[in-house]
C-alpha cells in the first residue's frame, strides 16, 4: 500500500540568490565542539556513569577537543557531580573551554554558576526554543514574548559573572533553528547581542542547530549564509552549528554549513545522538583529511576510538560505517573485491 504522501507539505525554502556557498571549498578545519558527553549521553538506553564519563573525557583530551560540553548541571545530578570531579581532579587542561547548558531560568542559572567554579574556561551555553510550531503550540507566544525569554536569560548571565573569576564566553542558541523563519532568528540573536553587549572579552557564539533535520542541505547552507551575512559585528562572532541527521544527511549539512559560513561545528565522535544521532564528527574529519585538510584533531588510532566509545555507551558501530566500521574495506564478491 502506498504511504500516504499527501498528508504532509514541503518545508518551505529560502530565497536567496545571493548565495556564494556553492563556489566555496572546505580549506580549514573548525573549532570542534565535542557533545557526548551531553547529546550521546541521553541518547543511551543506559546513561553513562560518573567514570565511563571520565573514560571518554580523557578520550575527548587526546584526540584534542578544545571545547567540550558536559551537560545541565543544574538538572543533572550526575553531571554535577561528574563535572565538580574534574575540578577536583584538576582534569581540565588551561587550553580547555568546558561548557555548560541552561535553559533561561533563574534557578538553573544560578545552579550552574555554582557548578563551574575553579574551571578556568568556561562557554555558557543558554537556549530557548524559537520555532513557528513550538511558539504556536508548546508555548502560545508573541514573537516578542520569545524574545523576551532570551533577552532575561541573557541578562541573569551577566548580572551573575560576579559570581565567577574565571573566562565565561556567552553562547545562545534559537532552538529548532531550522523551523525557525531566519528573519526572527536575526531578529533574536540580535537582541542577545544587544543585552550582552561585549560583557566579557570573548566572541559571543551563536549557535544555529539544525535541532530537526527538515529539509536537503542546500537549505541549510542557504540559511546559515543568509545569517553570517546579517549579523550585524560579524567579527566578534562565532558562527555555530550544531547538526542532527534526521533526514540522513547529517554531514552533508555540516560541510555545506561549513563552506556557507559556520566557524564551529558541535558534534560526537560516531554520531551518537538522540533520534538518528547528532553529526558525525570523525565522518567530517577524515573526509577533510582525506581532501588535503589537518582536521586539527588526533585520529591515528581509530580502533582506540571505537573501542573507549563502545565501551562507555555500551553500543556497537556499525560495520558499515565511513571510515570506523569493520567493513570499510570488505568486498565479499562482485567487481569491488580486490583480488
């Protein structure tokens, strides 16, 4: 029987012949932003514990991850824990930014500042959701009123930094990004901008999740472009994007997110991720390895790799997968077998 196709309409896409992504190539590698400790994380059927944590952070050091998200502390117990046993510890690298997630809530911000003290670097990642569906039918709210999330929780940062004497660089996140028109996107981040207004050295970051993969990449690329090119201070920004692969196409979002502008990728080393996973990290970075381009991260040793992230997650790799699966060079039968 033929699925019914009718009962769903394309999203829609961006007008924007202004474009100059397609002409672009992948010359440099970007700042990487391990999440698996957060995204891959909840993503498993059984989350890891406080030491498997620890197994993959150690990991995460090695292969030489500058910036690293732990999580909610402030929701999480064992994220808390886990996260005040690395300063204990004294795990963090000086050349490490951990970063930490809230939503825009007093309680949750206040919890979080208590849980990053003694890290010396620190990205404090807030968020709130911005898309047309979810104004309409999760919170009943003006585009005003939205805003007005962002613009309180942005504040209740800065009044609070104070309270931490070491390097905080804000990052802000319009949730659901891609169901999210990108006028209002501007319009937001600008509003963060705003209220932030230089409070702390570093580039405020703004991260553009593709939280729900909604349409081919070539959107994607179009919306990320048509944001790096409104921004107003564009140099004192990081242009971020944080990848899902709903629709299979994880990484193609990502490269073309790259060639259209985004400076940072958030991402996990197999893709691990609720629904069908976050982007790939490894997949983009030996493709650009295999293109002539330093990845900038430490991947000799592929099989450590699979083996630590199996074992802490608990789940296999798939033989098939690019560049990590056991049948990447396999051909059983066929014109491909290599005799």
């Amino acid at each position: 029987m033929m699925l019914n196709y009718k009962r769903y309409k394309a999203n829609p896409v961006l007008q924007f012949p202004e474009r100059t992504w397609p002409e672009k190539q992948i010359t440099k590698a970007p700042i990487w932003c391990s999440v698996d400790l957060r995204d891959g994380n909840q993503a498993l059927v059984e989350p890891m514990n406080v030491d498997e944590k620890m197994e993959l952070f150690d990991l995460l050091i090695k292969l030489g991850f500058k910036e690293i998200e732990i999580g909610f502390p402030a929701a999480s117990q064992i994220e808390y824990d886990f996260l005040r046993q690395l300063v204990k510890e004294n795990k963090i690298p000086s050349d490490v930014k951990v970063q930490v997630l809230s939503q825009c809530r007093e309680e949750l911000i206040d919890r979080t500042f208590e849980a990053i003290q003694g890290i010396p670097n620190v990205i404090f990642h807030i968020y709130n959701s911005t898309s047309t569906l979810q104004r309409d039918v999760v919170f009943n709210a003006s585009k005003e009123e939205i805003i007005d999330i962002a613009i309180k929780g942005t504040q209740m940062v800065k009044d609070r930094l104070d309270r931490y004497d070491g390097n905080l660089q804000l990052e802000y996140s319009p949730e659901s990004f891609t169901g999210t028109e990108v006028e209002f996107s501007l319009d937001i981040c600008t509003a963060v901008q705003d209220t932030w207004n230089h409070a702390t050295p570093a580039p405020i970051i703004f991260n553009l999740p593709a939280t729900v993969e909604m349409n081919t990449p070539n959107v994607y690329a179009d919306q990320i472009e048509w944001m790096s090119t409104h921004f107003k201070d564009r140099d004192n920004i990081i242009l971020s994007i944080h990848p899902h692969n709903d629709r299979g196409t994880g990484v193609a979002i990502t490269e073309l997110g790259m060639l259209a502008g985004a400076d940072r990728v958030e991402g996990t080393l197999l893709g691990n991720g609720e629904r069908t996973g976050n982007v790939d990290i490894l997949t983009i970075a030996y493709n650009m390895f295999s293109q002539g381009v330093d990845p900038e991260l430490n991947l000799d040793d592929i099989k450590e790799i699979v083996e630590v992230c199996e074992r802490v997650t608990k789940m296999p790799t798939d033989a098939r997968h690019p560049y990590a699966g056991e049948l990447v060079f396999t051909a059983f039968s066929g014109s491909h077998r290599m005799l």
